[in-house]
C-alpha cells in the first residue's frame, strides 16, 4: 500500500529496463505514488558471444575496462570473472554511479566515474582518460548492441587502441503498449519517466493516433538534456528535465506542480 507524501494519488510509469526498475519504482511509493513498471527496453545476451568470450581470455592486456550501463556489467562480468579474479592492473570505468556500484557489489573497486554528468562526455573529461594518461593503452569498452561511438572514437583519436565488446542486445517491448493505453483511457497514467532515447523511439513507434495523443499530453520527465532533445524531435512538447540518475528523476516529479 502506498504511504501518504508528494506523489499520492499519481501513477507513474518506469521504463527502465526490468533488472534496474526497482529502486524508481521504490522510491516513487515510498513518496506516495503509484509505479507503473513499463520497460521500454528488453535487454538479453549478445546474439555472438564470441567477442565476449576473447575478451575475458585476454582481460590481462587491457589498462582500462569500460562498462556503458549496469546491463553491460550483468552480462559481462559473469564470464570476465568466470576463469580468472580481476586484475590487479586493470582500471574499471564506468558512465553512471549504478554501474560503480554493481561493480563494488562483484568485488571490483577503485571504479572510475563521472560523478554529476552520467554520459560519454562526462567520462572523458576525467584525467586518467587524457590523452597523455591513454595514449598507447589497450581499452576494452563492454556495451550494448549499437550505441554511440563518441567514447571510442574520442579515445582512439588520444591514441589509446580500443576494442568494442558487445555484450548484451536491446529490444522493444514484445508485449506491446496495452497496459499504457489501458491505463491512458481509464485516466490511471499522470507521468512517464523516461532514461533512454531508444527505448522512447520504440514507445513512439509502438503507438497509433490515440496512444500519441495521450502520450502528447502526458508530462514525460527525462534525466538528461539529450533525451530531451530526442523527445522534441519525435514531436513530443510536454518534457520536464531533471537531475541525473533516479534521484534526479525522483526530485522532478515531487517538484512537479501536479494539477488538482
């Protein structure tokens, strides 16, 4: 049962991935609101595990081991770690504090990470990814199917060698959009938290004309400003940009001036 707090009275949907949804959802009823849990993004294993397999047969080589997301490091380090304990002389990196924390959770510390900005960008600008730090350096970037290449683009051009390992894929939800639109009709839906360009592309895509327009209507609150510039370009007006990370997200909606 929900408690009484800012957010009594609201259902709000998490689109997290499933294995990363709990804590928002948590948090949402520990604040009195409703969580609707709705991953936009369904993640599964690498179709080639291949490329996985050689890169945990040569962890040793690398200087630096780069975790995109929590789901690169789920599916990761359960073979990484399978024949061998982590280096000593390997650096993990990592984009978001989740991450840093799962890896703690595996016994592997001295995690480096941005600490306000959670994204590519942030992690290069820290010094032990500099160009006089990287250069002549094997990194290891473990990730999903797709995705940016600013991160091994920009470390290549510093002079580092880099191999992309993916290890994990992602997917639309194969369940479809009828709980959403269920609860669009009946009135139960006031926000959607959204963390995933991507995953709001699917959500976008899945739609008809009715599911756009409540989605037109209904406030999508989105922890970082690139999101929030894709939201935009899929047509979608009503974005509330908040601080990074559940917490950020968190802050938005009890911040949120609800209408009655």
């Amino acid at each position: 049962m929900s408690s009484v707090g800012p957010l009594t009275g609201r259902t709000i949907v998490v689109s997290r991935p499933l294995a990363q949804a709990a804590p928002l959802a948590e948090a949402i009823v520990a604040a009195g609101g409703t969580p609707l849990i709705f991953p936009l993004l369904e993640i599964s294993p690498a179709a080639d595990p291949q490329p996985l397999a050689e890169a945990a047969a040569r962890l040793g080589d690398y200087a630096l081991a780069v975790f995109i997301s929590p789901n690169a490091a789920d599916h990761a380090l359960p073979v990484l770690l399978a024949q061998q304990a982590w280096p000593e002389s390997l650096i993990p990196a990592a984009v978001g504090q989740g991450t840093v924390k799962l890896l703690a959770e595996r016994g592997i510390h001295g995690c480096i990470a941005p600490t306000e900005r959670f994204d590519s960008e942030a992690l290069l600008e820290l010094p032990e990814v500099a160009a006089e730090r990287i250069k002549g350096k094997r990194v290891a970037i473990f990730r999903g199917d797709g995705g940016r290449e600013l991160l091994a683009d920009t470390l290549r051009e510093r002079g580092a060698t880099v191999d992309c390992i993916t290890c994990y894929r992602r997917s639309g939800p194969s369940a479809g959009v009828a709980p959403l639109i269920s609860a669009w009709r009946f009135g139960h839906l006031d926000a959607l938290t959204v963390s995933s360009s991507e995953g709001l592309r699917y959500l976008v895509d899945l739609l008809d004309a009715e599911g756009r327009a409540f989605l037109q209507k209904t406030p999508l609150f989105v922890p970082h400003a690139r999101i929030a510039e894709n939201a935009r370009a899929l047509g979608l007006s009503n974005i509330l940009l908040t601080e990074a990370a559940d917490a950020g997200i968190l802050a938005g909606l009890v911040a949120y001036n609800w209408p009655a």
